[in-house]
C-alpha cells in the first residue's frame, strides 16, 4: 500500500481497490432483480394497480402536540402502506381514482381509519391526530416517562435494521443532564464512571468507548482535547437540546464504518417536529452526600464555599406562520455541580518473585509471591459550572424545500478543584514483606502532594442544511463544523509536593479491601510538617483543541420494480477531523537562591508558614498525615519572593550529559507538542426491498478512504553532538553553528517534527433481513462489517524514553485500523400494553487486532557514548479476537396481573458476552533494569514465540439493569438497579497479569409529585448504595474510587 500519496487523491493501489468495490451495489440490485419475479407472483392478488393518485399528511399524538415517527398508514384493501417520517410526514402513491379507508396505528394510541377520495391527477392530504383515553382524563397527568415508553416501542418495531430509538425523556429526569445516566439503561449499554461518580464515557456490548462512533444529526462530534484518545467524553455533552437517541446494534451503510465499539447518533430538536408552543422550565439544587452541610467548609477555592449548587433550564419550541414557517427550538441552561471522590492504589503494582517468574516463563499466577513497591492515596474534590445555549432554526422555503441551521454553544469552567496525595515508597524489603505486608526498616519515603485546578473548556457547533421532498425523492445535504478547546485556567492550576526521605515504615493489611495501617518505625516523625525541608511547585497541564468539519448529502427514492417495493439509497460525506495538543509544564524548587538547585540553605523559609489554615491535618483516609500544605499560600509566596526559587527550564544543553536537560521544563514541553489531521471520503449506495407484506431485506455498501497525517517530536540523544565534527558543531570555524551559545536555540534543534503519513481504504458490505412471521413476532438477521481506528495517541510520532530502566514506549505511525465483521440475530415478541420481548444472537470477529509487542534495539549511552542493548515497547496490528453474546430485554406494563398493577411497568436488561484475543507471544521474560546485558536481551528476543489466547482486555462481559416504574395520577417515581460484573480493565502482556474491575450493583432511586396539570416537584438519588469502583489483580486489591452520592431537587413546568 501506498503510504504516501503524492500527485492524486488516490494511489494506484486505492484506485484498483475502489474499481473492485463499485461492482458491487449493482451485484446487490441484481441479486434482488433474481429474487423479486419470484417474489412478485406471491404478492397479495389485491394489490392495487398503479395509479397517479397520491396521498399525502402528518400524523401527530393529540394529547401532546408531538409528530410521530413510524407510525403506520395502511390504504386498506390495497397492500399499499408507508412509514411516517422524522416529522410525521407520510406519502402512499400509485393509487388510482375511487374511494379508499386510510388507517394510521402507533402503539400505545388508538387507531384512526379515515374516508379519503382519489381523483386523477390530484394529491389528497390528510393528518391524523392519535389519541387514547390517557389523554381524555381531564384530570389525569400524562408523564413524559409513559409517552417514551410507548414510542420507544413503536419506533423499535417498525425499524427495518436492529437499533433502539429512545426519546431523551424516556426515563424521567436524568441527573446533572449527563446523557450517559440515559444511556445506561438501553440493552448493550453500560458507562464508565469517571473517579466513581459521572457517567464519563459508553460501552455498547462491552467493547472499549474509544471503538464507538458518537454523532450528532447524523455528524461528527468534537469532544474535550484534554487527551489523545477518540473515546467521546460524556461529561461534555449537553442532553438538554436532545430529542431522540438512536443506538444501532447493526449500523447500516449510511452510517461511518467506524462502529466497532457500537455506533449511536442524537437527533436535536426541531419545532418542525411538533404542533404548537411548548416551553419548558427545570430548576434545581445539586448536592452530594460528601458535602451536605449549608454552611462553607474547605474545597478548592481560596477560602471556604457551599457545596450545594444550582442549576435551571429553559426550553422554548415554538413554529411561526402557516405557509412558510419559521421553526425557533431554544435551549438555555445554567448548571453547577460539586464532586468528590477517594480513590486507593499500587503505582508499581505487584513485584513477583523474578525467580518464580522466571520458573514460570515469564507468567504470573495468582500463587507467586512477591513485594509491594509502593502505595497511594488520594483524595479529590472538583466544583464545575456548565453554562449551555442551543438554537436551532427551520424555514420552510417552499412546499418542497426547507431549510435548518443548528447552532450550539458551551462552556465549562471550573470554580475550583482540589486534592490531596499520600505516596509510601519502600526501600529495600526484608524477608517478611509480603503482597499483604510493605516492610521498610530503612529507605523508605513519605511524599505529600496538594494541588488545586480549575479546567475550562469550550465548544460549539454549526450545522445548516437543505432538506427536498419532491414528491416521492427525498434529497438532504448539510455542512458542519465542531469544534471544543481545552485550556486550563493558567493562574489557578498548581500543586505542591513535598516528601521525607530515609524512614523506616509499615503498611500491614494492604492486599485485602482496607487501605492498609502505616506504622513508623525509625526516622524524623513524618507527621511534624517542621521535619519537611524540601518542597517543589509545580504547574503540568495539557492543552488543545479538536475540532470535526465535514458535509454530506443523502438520497431516497422509493419505486416498484417488478411489482415490489424498493426503496433506493445513496449519499456521500467527508469529514475532517484535526487534534491539536500542548503540554506547559513549570517545576519551581524552593531551595533559598534562583540560581542553586540544592535544598536547604539558610536562606530557606520553614514550610510550617504554609500549613493550610482550613483544612489542617484532616483528610478522608485513617492514614495519619502532617499539617496540609495550602498551594495559594506557595503561589503566594513565590509571586512576592521568585528568587526564592530554582526552575530548571533549559540547562545542560551543552553538556554530554544532558539528564539535567531532559528533566527540564523545555524538554517536557516540547515532547508535548503533537497534532493530528484525519480526512475521510465515504460513499454509500444501500436498496430496501419489500419483498413479501412481512418479508423485508435490505443490501449495501460503504467506501471509506481514509488520509491521515500526524506530528510529533522524535529528540536526538547522539552524545557529544555539538562537538568537533558533529552534527551541531559549535566548535570548528565555518560551522554552521560556530559560536552559538543561546541555550534555547540550542534546544530546538534537538527537537525535530517528525510527520507520520498514511492512507488506506476498505469496502463495508451489509445486509440485513427483516421477517414478521406472526402479527407480534418479529426477526432480524444482520451481517455487517465495521472498523476501530487506533487512538490519535498511538499514531502521532514519538517515543516515550525512561532512561532508568533502559526502556522506550514508541508510538506506531503505521498502525492501522482493527476490522470487524458481525452476524446478528434477533427476535422481539410484542406483547399487549405496550410491551415486549427481545433476544439478540451476536458475535464479531476481529481482525488486525492492536495490542502491545516488546522487542529490543542498540541506542547509544548519553555518557559513555557506547551502544547498549534497549527494550522497546510498541503497538501492532498482530493479533486477533471474537466477541460473542446475547442481550436480551423485557418490558411490560403489569396490568395483565391486575388492575391494581396498572400504573406499573417493569423493564429488565441482561448482556453476556464472551471476549477473546489471541496475539504471538515470545515466552522469554522481558527485560526491564538498568544495564540489561546482551546475553539478557538475546535469551529473550531469542526465545519461542506462541500463540496465547487471553480475555479480551477492556471489554465487560456482563451486565444488567432491572427497573420498576409507577405512574399515578399525583405521584410517580422508579427505582432502577445496575449490575455490571467483573471484567479485566488492563492486561500487563509482560506477566499476563488482568487487572480487574470488581463487580458493582448501583441503584438509582426518583421521585416526581404532580403539582398540577403543568408543574412537578422531583426529588433524584443516583447510587443510593454508594457503591465503589474497585480493581483487583489475582483477587488481590488493586486500587479502588469511592464518592459521593449525587442528589437532586427541584422543580418543572411543562407549557
């Protein structure tokens, strides 16, 4: 392949690929061509003949204003029948003059027939608006949670591929508007939690989030650059302005290839989409069981503040005029939320016995012993506020053309975030330390760490477009632009971190689920902040910007071909997409003089004068500390005495060795400057056949060519490189560089940009079978095929050099894409009362399947200028892996128990899955020391290699959610249960070693009094049973992150 196009858009080797793939759409429409005459002579012999008559209208849910899509239009007696629209639009054509029955269904609403009369030539226009005896109650409340139910399954039925549609308000309130509290119902679905208590990103099936495709309207979304990763932060999306939610279990051709990890698109809102004015109203108080006294106490902000925060919400929809409407959907919300979480770990995780290993190949099993290198504790607390405006417009041009332009603005900030950090680092562990016991009689070290931060981000997106319906041919095309900026407040963002060297410590209890008891035994009393001498500031932040730009255009034509009905789609899209990255990164060592690196002059002020006055000695863990040290009163200090402190920004440059450099502020720097730019050309071609009343199929596929350029810093560590004759010669008259003497010039060119650039393309076939065998029982059968691009992170030039051990973490530019190919099967039972039944079948095989390799190489000492042997860590496309389960789902209002249980509906969802990955493996035990010999090296990158099956890493295995929902006339209320197992989160591909996230059962709990007709009260508790995020490595802790428990209360008022 041709990894660096140079004169064309497409190399050779693209272009031969793309002549192979155009075949295949009308490989497909002939394949449905073989099949239709055969299919044709068993269509209904009622079926009409063709005519010009045309019937056209909208259909509407009476009681709420609101359009209906797929709801169903039958010309009874006729065999013809359409779906409505996004905007309860629906049009049956090839009627012929006389007199017919229209009958329009959707679940939940009774059904309406009306008498419509054809004349030659002429459109007739009729809308339904659906009711049900729900809304003829005068007195009855109808919730929101009801309305989606009933449409959740209605939209679920009529779908001809596997997905759920789900209206944003489907489960009542969802707390902090964080659309992943949501998501975490739907079957498939599970989210990770960001330190134990915000829904931070998805998991469809299991699968890793940085797999999943996440688009807005059918366009790529820009999320928070604060990393290299593509997973889509959910703390940064607004669900305020989102009307539905689409997850697609089988993704068809119109959606990006991209999907591995499932793909999911919300629709926004549009006034085009309802009758009427609506306006909504939503004020509430966040709080969280951490913090749940009124007055001011301790956090991130200077002085003390609250802890309970305000939010409110407007919501205005509203179309003006009759002819020519102008559509208006504003959305403005104002929020503030305080967080805190505790969280426990083993930085150096588990040191196994090298002897046991080494007996084992290399393999670490659950019986090794071994030490505990070190321990962490931390606790956090973060107070956010989230200010968010959306306007989306409609105008309707003319009878078959409108137009729409979908503007969003966000911006979160800080108001002030906080953490403490205790790490024990053992020195040299006598017989008698064990995996449940650290023993240090000497050398061991207590460091303390205190920061404060306050992390602003902003984004906003554009999105207008055109929208023709001329008569049967549907035409939409758009552009867009997304874009988010991550740049921390730079005067609020610092820590400070100040330790105790030479002490003799134990830490008993620790492999169990305590956070273990630390006993001194020998040194300075580490509790007196008087015996502290040293103490460095440091202010480390990523910043940068992503941003997604693209356009796309789609078509839709329905017609008959032999007698059967086809529905022919096509569209293209390009989306572009750029991450920009940037590290700052200061170190200020208070050592008495700016010009010395050494601690303990005289001139050195006492670290007691910083003891933070509101916080003392306290903290959240049993473990004893010292008197906090207060980062502003540091801060403080340094503005007012900067010559008090050593900063090593640039020095050493000149020096043969040049560690002092690389430890620098410069060199930080510059490793953090990366950028990226992914381009991608699709097209997509996909037809649906109707080829029996309850036998629908459908075939396609997507081209995808895929450009990819990105930078990073590659850093010259060649010794003696300014010297005579060298490279930078700064010695020899007539050098380039003769005389140079300017550190920072120096510097730079020891930095060089390195571009990786890369190009591939692949074909996505799809196809996928709808059957309704009976009237309520309906089967599905999908083969699909997809991708999971690598993060940016693992692309973008550079190698990550950890000198001490003689190891490099490279980044892979030519890594490519995993492919998957998935075979679903699903059956959905649908039961009275707006229930249902659902199992699906599904397995995906992996191909080019990224993991980790280690190998070795010769890099030259910095001092001796000798070669010596390295260990080198990267990733490959080398492996392959399956994933296959089931997920199954129930939901059935109870009222066919009895009519006591009306008001009642229970839903429950169950997902297996069974994750594997195989990868060559050489069987030697990799080499992480100091001065590792030749011989060592050898003996490892010489020994076998094997083929080892392990669980797939990442990915969760199982996990359900049952919940009980009531809807009376005044009260309503659920409780919702979450059950995610044990899975492997990390996999260490040296020993084989998982470590794994401990099962977890959450339980959520709401409440909603019906005040009147339009206002509501509600009261919501997410994890009533605080439960905690734990890891564990051979059923040993790991680490885990307990929280607080959000609640919130307010009120609501629906006009």
């Amino acid at each position: 392949m041709n990894t660096t196009p140079k004169d064309t858009l497409l190399s050779v080797a693209h272009r031969s690929r793309l002549r192979s793939a155009v075949p295949v759409l009308p490989l497909a429409c002939a394949l449905l061509g073989g099949i239709l005459p055969t299919s044709s002579a068993l269509a209904q012999s009622t079926e009409a003949r063709q005519g010009s008559g045309v019937i056209t209208g909208r259909i509407s849910n009476g009681g709420t204003g609101q359009y209906l899509q797929n709801a169903v239009i039958v010309v009874d007696g006729t065999g013809l029948q359409a779906r409505t629209s996004t905007d309860g639009y629906f049009r049956i054509s090839g009627l012929t003059p006389g007199t017919y029955k229209v009958t329009a269904t959707y679940t939940g609403l009774n059904a309406e027939t009306r008498t419509v009369v054809i004349s030659e030539g002429k459109d007739e226009m009729v809308d339904f608006d659906l009711s049900s005896e729900i809304y003829m109650l005068g007195e009855f409340i109808v919730s929101s949670e009801r309305e989606g139910s009933a449409r959740a399954i209605q939209e679920k039925r009529e779908s001809m591929s596997m997905k759920n549609i789900v209206a944003a308000d489907s489960f009542g309130n969802v707390v902090d508007g964080n659309i992943g509290e949501l998501m975490k119902n739907l079957p498939g679905i599970t989210v990770d939690y960001a330190g134990g208590e915000d829904a931070a990103a998805m998991r469809f099936r299991g699968m890793d989030p940085s797999l999943a495709s996440i688009t807005m309207d059918g366009n790529s979304i820009a999320t928070s650059p604060g990393g290299d990763s593509r997973s889509f932060s959910l703390t940064d999306f607004a669900i305020q302005n989102i009307e539905t939610i689409e997850v697609n279990l089988a993704p068809t051709p119109e959606q990006p290839a991209n999907s591995m990890g499932g793909s999911i698109n919300f629709k926004t809102k549009s006034a085009f989409n309802q009758k009427g004015r609506r306006i909504r109203l939503d004020a509430n108080l966040s709080l969280n069981s951490a913090e749940l006294e009124f007055q001011k106490t301790p956090g991130g902000a200077r002085t003390p503040d609250r802890k309970l925060m305000p939010g409110f919400t407007l919501s205005y929809t509203e179309a003006f005029g009759r002819e020519r409407p102008i559509g208006v959907s504003l959305v403005a919300s104002f929020s503030q939320r305080f967080r805190f979480n505790n969280s426990y770990s083993l930085p150096g995780g588990y040191a196994y016995n090298a002897s046991d290993l080494a007996a084992n190949g290399g393999l670490a099993t659950p019986e090794m012993q071994g030490t505990i290198p070190s321990v962490l504790w931390t606790e956090r607390a973060q107070a956010n506020e989230r200010r968010y405006i959306a306007l989306n417009l409609d105008y309707k041009l003319s009878d078959s053309t409108s137009l729409f332009l979908y503007n969003s603005l966000t911006q979160d900030r800080g108001l002030g975030d906080y953490g403490h950090t205790v790490r024990v680092t053992s020195g040299i562990q006598p017989v008698g330390a064990s995996f449940d016991k650290m023993l240090s009689p000497t050398g061991a070290s207590f460091g303390m760490s205190t920061s404060v931060s306050n992390n602003n981000t902003r984004g906003f997106s554009v999105n207008p477009g055109v929208k023709h319906r001329f008569g049967d041919l549907q035409i939409t095309y758009d552009a867009y632009l997304s874009r988010s900026e991550y740049k921390p407040d730079h005067d609020r963002n610092y820590s400070v971190g100040y330790g105790l060297n030479g002490l003799g410590l134990t830490i008993d209890g620790i492999s169990g689920n305590a956070t273990g008891v630390l006993t001194q035994t020998s040194g300075v009393d580490y509790k007196n902040i008087a015996n502290y001498r040293s103490l460095s500031m440091y202010q480390d932040y990523t910043y940068g910007t992503d941003e997604q730009r693209g356009a796309k255009i789609d078509g839709k034509k329905p017609f008959s071909f032999w007698g059967v009905p086809v529905e022919l789609q096509l569209g293209a899209r390009y989306n572009e997409q750029t991450r920009d990255l940037h590290r700052f990164y200061r170190k200020w060592d208070l050592t008495g003089n700016s010009s010395s690196s050494a601690f303990g002059t005289a001139a050195e002020p006492n670290l007691q004068q910083f003891a933070d006055p509101y916080f003392g000695d306290q903290w959240n863990f049993d473990v004893p500390v010292p008197n906090w040290i207060s980062p502003y009163l540091v801060h403080d200090y340094y503005t007012t005495q900067p010559g008090m402190f050593y900063n090593n920004y640039i020095e050493g440059v000149l020096s043969n060795d040049r560690s002092l450099f690389i430890q620098g502020s410069y060199s930080r720097e510059r490793y953090g400057d990366r950028d990226s730019k992914e381009q991608i050309y699709a097209t997509y071609g996909m037809a649906t056949a109707k080829l029996r009343p309850n036998l629908v199929l459908m075939a396609g596929v997507r081209y995808e060519f895929t450009k990819l350029t990105a930078t990073g810093i590659r850093y010259d560590s060649t010794s003696n490189i300014f010297q005579t004759g060298r490279r930078f010669d700064t010695v020899t008259v007539g050098s380039p560089y003769y005389g140079i003497t300017d550190q920072q010039y120096l510097a730079n060119l020891l930095f060089e940009p390195v571009t990786g650039r890369k190009s591939y393309d692949k074909v996505f076939p799809n196809v996928q079978v709808r059957y309704e065998p009976l009237k309520n029982l309906v089967a599905r059968a999908a083969y699909t095929t997809n991708m999971g691009r690598p993060d940016f992170g693992a692309v973008m030039p550079g190698d990550n050099v950890y000198d001490h051990i003689n190891l490099v973490r490279r980044n892979n530019t030519k890594l490519m894409p995993q492919e998957g190919t998935n075979y679903d099967f699903n059956l959905e039972y649908y039961l009275p009362r707006s229930g249902v039944l659902s199992v699906t079948f599904f397995r995906q095989d992996i191909e080019k399947y990224i993991y980790s390799v280690i190998y070795s190489e010769t890099r030259p000492n910095s001092v001796s200028g000798l070669d010596e042997p390295w260990t080198i860590e990267t990733r490959e496309n080398a492996g392959k892996g399956k994933n296959e389960g089931v997920e199954f789902e129930y939901r059935q209002k109870l009222g066919f128990i009895t009519h006591y249980l009306r008001d009642l509906e229970f839903r429950a969802v169950f997902s297996a899955a069974d994750p594997e990955a195989q990868f060559l493996r050489r069987t030697g035990t990799p080499i992480y020391q100091d001065n590792p010999t030749q011989a060592e090296v050898d003996a490892y990158m010489n020994s076998p290699m094997e083929w080892t099956k392990i669980p797939l890493a990442n990915v969760v295995e199982k996990s359900a959610n049952v919940r009980l929902t009531y809807n009376g006339r005044r009260f309503s209320g659920s409780v919702a249960a979450f059950w995610r197992d044990e899975f492997a989160r990390t996999l260490n591909l040296g020993t084989l070693a998982h470590t794994y996230q401990a099962a977890d059962l959450r339980v959520d709990l709401n409440l909603t009094y019906k005040m009147s007709s339009h206002w509501n009260a509600y009261f919501d508790w997410r994890n009533v049973t605080d439960e905690a995020d734990e890891r564990s490595i051979f059923s040993r802790t790991g680490g885990y992150y307990t929280s607080g428990m959000v609640m919130n209360v307010g009120i609501k008022a629906n006009f």
